[in-house]
C-alpha cells in the first residue's frame, strides 16, 4: 500500500474530530488532492486548541469570577425585558462567567482620532494603573505615537502600565523592531500575547491569535471595540498610495463593565506572565464588585475563543438573530459564517424581519473578500439587504442590533476564524436607548453605502463567481 493512500485512509478517521462537517471536508478534499502537502498543512494549522495549560488556567479563573459574582442576578436587573433577553444573558453567563450589570454609561465614538484622543487622556489622568492590549500596535507620529508617550509617562510617574500585544499581529507592522526597542527602554511592563518563539518552545497553530482590543485606566473608565493601536491606513504603502484606511467603532465605559473587561485583561495576562493579576485588582474584591452607577446602560461582557469549550461568541450571536421579531443590522469587515449563522441570518429574513448586512466594497484581504462574496447570493435570495461601504475604505467596525432591545460590538467578525480560533472580546448591551444609540451609526453607514441588488449580482462573470467559490473553500480550513 502506497504512502500516498495510507495518509488518505489514516486522515477519514481524525479529520472529522470535534470538526464542523464542512471543515472537515475541505481539509479531506485538500489530503485527498495533494496527500503529503495536505498533511503537512494540516499538522500545521489542523490545532485549533490552545494547550491544555492554557484552557485549565480559563476555567480556573472562570470559576473564581463566578463564585465572587454569585450575588448578581440577572433578573433583578432585567426585570422588563423579553424572556429572549434574559436568555441571552444566562447564555452569557454560563459560557463567558461575567455577569450582567446596570449602572454603566456607554458611548460610541466613530472618529478614529478621537477614540485614541480618548485613551490618551485617560492615560495622563491615570494614579495607580493603566492596562492595554491590542491585536496590531504600530508606532507613528498623529495617531498611536501620542499613546504611546503618555503611556511612558505614566510609568515614569510611578503608575503601573502593562501592556499586551498579539505577536504576529504586530509583527506584520512595518516599524515593529524599532517598537521593541521603545518599549524595552520604557518604564512599561509588556509581554507578547500567544509568542511564537520556537527556540523558546513557544510554538502553536500560528493563527490562533488574540484578537481583543481592551484599555482599562484605574478600574474607573475602559475602551473596547474594533479598533487597533495604529494610524488609519495601518502603515501599508498601498492603503496610502489608495486613499484606503480602516472606519472603526470604540466604546468609552464607566461603571461595572469596566471591573468585567479588566478581568478580561487580568486573565490573559496571567495566560503570559504567571502573575495572578486577578488577587491584586483591588476593585475585583466582593465588597466592590458593584461600584457606583455612572449611568443607566445595562451590560455583559463576553469573551470567547479557542480558550472556552464552546464558541461563545457565535452561540450568542445566533440566539439572538433568531430571536429577532422585526429588525437586524449587522456590520462586519469580515463576513464568513458558519452554517449555522447564515441559516439563521436568512431564516431571520425569510420571516419576515427585516435584516440589513453592512460590508466593505472593497476589502484588504483578497482571498477573504472573495468567499465573503460566495454568500451574497443566497443572503440576496433570502431578502438580506447588503449594503456596500464605498471603496477604498475598509469598514472594520463590528456590531449589530437586535429590534429595538439589543446593541451587540467588540472585536469579534462574523467569520469562522473569529468563532474558532482568535481570542475575542464582545459586549451585549440592552435597551431601546443604547440600541438606538448604535442604530444612528448604521444609519450612517447607510448614508454613504450602495445597496447590491439581486439582479446585479446574478449578471457577474461566470469566472468571478468561480473564484469567490475557491476563495470560500479555502475559508473553511479553520
């Protein structure tokens, strides 16, 4: 028996394993094609898991969280919401740990300038700490350097500043051996999250990577949302030589979501340090787990990723678009569901609701943009109306709404390598007021967006349709 046919027949038996039936089959197929190549590739990046360590230390600290939150109900607080909400809540919390809390005050801002103008100010007004984690970081003059300084001068001051960036996140950033230096030479405590470093046994599945973006100043105020720790165009000669840069959504909150999104940061900082962050965040002690009510938002932090047993993110997400009754607007940069979500995106449409996808015309990621484009058809099919954001700009917000009762945003794409295999951070919010709050934001969008019609659609060439379909098959080898 050829070696050729001893890997096909070995690879039907492991393959399948705790896979989705399409994943599996595009990793068969790839096997079957090209045995050797195919099983190389998928010894490489078949792992979806992160290391046994790593999962054990999530459930310990998911345990903590719990038991020191014992107290909060999420129906004292929801007492007039739909049982569909507090569903979602409970789902939240069985998966993520964090509870839902009251008391928050929450606004969206849509300038990119001005969220980090934000952070910035935060950061100077910091006494005791500041604590930072992004996907991709990069070091210029307008935008992120700015950050940066008051970052430094907050350590120089005496204020404990640690700061997390994704490894190969940056590592892709033109400037990014210069940003070592910097950081090296400051005051600042920072750590690569998920390091590749083979001669350290630092080694992994290379994309699985962490994906949130988190600024938490003194426990008192927090940013979270989608975007990262660089100038709009992300650095890149050709997004400059186009026009091109990123629209991003951030979230400024205060109140007990903040306590939420810091022990986010405190646990995957423990993931890279050892350090026990969670027992040294005195705000995260019983007696204060409730601090005084900013506002009157009603909120959940969820976090998700390869971390957790089950996907959290994508559970929430189709629970609540198949309890949507009237309206759904989804953004995401990167729209590659799952079957299950796009069956529950366009059962939502073929009920009647009126559901609203927004995406870029014109993505960064050729391959990715591609098999996001396979989907347009059944989506139009549906009733899903898809609205394009003008190109050259690459619309990276992620958020939807559900009715008029939920506001949903984070870190997190709607795509199979968010569901899988990054690290993400997600926030649910409830109530007509907030949800309206990020409705004017798609009202926006809309604005300035052009709707792609069924019939148009259907007029492309045979031979683009034909490459979206490849770029869709290679989307699945999650």
């Amino acid at each position: 028996m050829s070696a050729d046919v001893v890997i096909r027949v070995t690879m039907i038996g492991i393959v399948p394993g705790n896979r989705r039936p399409t994943t599996a089959m595009a990793w068969l197929l790839s096997i079957f094609i090209l045995p050797v190549f195919g099983l190389l590739l998928f010894l490489m990046f078949g792992n979806f898991k992160l290391s046994n360590r790593r999962i054990k230390r999530q459930k310990e600290i998911n345990a903590r969280v719990l038991e020191a939150t014992r107290h909060l109900e999420a129906d004292d607080i929801v007492l007039d919401a739909p049982d569909w909400v507090r569903s979602a809540a409970e789902l939240n919390r069985n998966l993520g740990a964090l509870p839902l809390q009251g008391g928050n005050a929450v606004e969206f801002i849509t300038d990119y300038a001005q969220s980090l103008e934000r952070m910035t100010l935060e950061v100077h007004r910091a006494r005791r700490y500041v604590h930072v984690q992004f996907y991709i970081v990069g070091q210029d003059p307008d935008y992120a350097g700015p950050f940066l300084d008051a970052l430094e001068a907050a350590a120089l001051r005496g204020v404990k500043v640690r700061f997390l960036l994704d490894h190969l996140g940056t590592l892709r950033v033109r400037g990014y051996r210069a940003l070592v230096r910097r950081l090296n030479a400051s005051g600042i405590q920072w750590r690569w999250m998920l390091p590749l470093s083979p001669f350290r046994r630092q080694w992994r599945r290379p994309d699985l990577r962490n994906h949130r973006k988190i600024v938490v100043v003194d426990g008192e105020t927090a940013f979270t949302g989608s975007q990262n720790l660089i100038e709009p165009s992300y650095k890149r000669r050709s997004a400059k030589r186009v026009g091109r840069e990123w629209v991003e959504l951030t979230a400024q909150i205060r109140g007990p979501l903040v306590t939420s999104l810091d022990v986010v940061f405190a646990t995957d900082w423990s993931q890279e340090t050892d350090e026990d962050l969670l027992a040294d965040l005195a705000h995260i002690e019983e007696a204060e787990l409730e601090p005084p009510d900013a506002g009157e938002e009603i909120g959940q932090v969820v976090p998700s990723g390869p971390g957790f047993e089950a996907e959290n993110n994508l559970r929430l997400f189709n629970t609540l678009i198949y309890s949507a009754t009237e309206r759904l607007s989804l953004t995401s940069p990167y729209f590659v569901p799952d079957d299950s979500l796009l069956y529950a995106l366009t059962t939502a449409a073929q009920r009647g609701v009126d559901v609203e996808l927004f995406v870029s015309e014109q993505g960064d990621q050729f391959v990715v943009q591609r098999a996001q484009q396979s989907y347009y058809l059944a989506l139009l099919r549906a009733g899903v109306r898809i609205y394009q954001y003008p190109a050259p700009m690459v619309l990276h917000s992620k958020c939807f709404t559900v009715d008029d009762e939920v506001a949903v945003f984070g870190s997190s794409n709607m795509d199979m390598r968010s569901f899988s295999l990054n690290m993400e951070i997600t926030v649910m919010l409830l109530g007509p007021e907030i949800t309206g709050e990020l409705s004017r934001v798609h009202d926006a969008y809309r604005a300035v967006s052009s709707e792609l019609l069924l019939g148009q659609w259907t007029r492309r060439p045979r031979f683009a349709r034909w490459i979206d379909n490849v770029c869709r098959l290679t989307s699945t080898l999650q």
